[in-house]
C-alpha cells in the first residue's frame, strides 16, 4: 500500500505562484507514475499532470502547459508540482496520486483509473 500527503495549497492572486508537495510512503517501490490531478466543486477530477518514476518523463494537459512543472525526488519519495502565472479557473483541490501501472503510451497517465492511490488533497484557490 502506497500512503500519500499533499500540502503547499492556500490562497494566492491571479499571476502568483505555488509550489504543490506530496510525500509517499509504504510500498512505493512498485510505483511506476505519479500524478496531479484537481476537481472544483461540482466537476469530475481532471488530469494536471504526471512523471514517470523511471526516467522522468513528464506529460501535461493542455490547461497547465507552460505555466506548471511536475518534478520527482525518488530519493525522498516526493512529487511536487510548481505553478505559476496561476488564474482563478485553477481554483480547486488539487490531488496527488499513484500508479502502480505501466503504460507505453505516456497519455494513458492521464486517466483517473490509471491510479490505485490518491491523497487528501489540498485547496488551491486562485483570486482576481
């Protein structure tokens, strides 16, 4: 079993920045991908972004490109998602989970049934 705790949410104004952390512990060495996943309220969980746990390919949805990076420490067992030039329709719980499959095609890491493990979330909340 794969444990998982995000935090660096809060509250900033539109074009700021936040640096997203999540911490895994347990069985993490059979984990193949992490990823970010958000959900305002209302709406299905949407995919953000994911890393490869060997490698370090990354793959992004269209929303966030150019403005969020996903990066990994093995060594620590963390994840982190840095945004910036963040808008108020980022506004959500943002989510880090874990996959425990592999997948050739990196765009399957996008799908929420690709992931066994997820966190808590933390609030991320964008003003004007």
């Amino acid at each position: 079993q794969v444990q998982l705790l995000e935090s660096g949410g809060g509250l900033v104004q539109a074009g700021g920045s936040l640096r997203l952390s999540c911490a895994a512990s347990g069985r993490t060495f059979s984990t193949y991908a992490m990823g970010w996943f958000r959900q305002a309220p209302g709406k299905e969980r949407e995919f953000v972004a994911a890393i490869r746990s060997s490698g370090g390919s990354t793959y992004y949805a269209d929303s966030v490109k150019g403005r969020f990076t996903i990066s990994g420490d093995n060594a620590k067992n963390s994840v982190y998602l840095q945004m910036n030039s963040l808008k108020p329709e980022d506004t959500a719980v943002y989510y880090c989970a874990a996959s425990r499959l592999y997948y050739s095609d990196y765009s399957d890491y996008k799908r929420v049934g690709a992931y066994a493990y997820w966190g808590q979330g933390t609030q991320v909340t964008v003003s004007s």
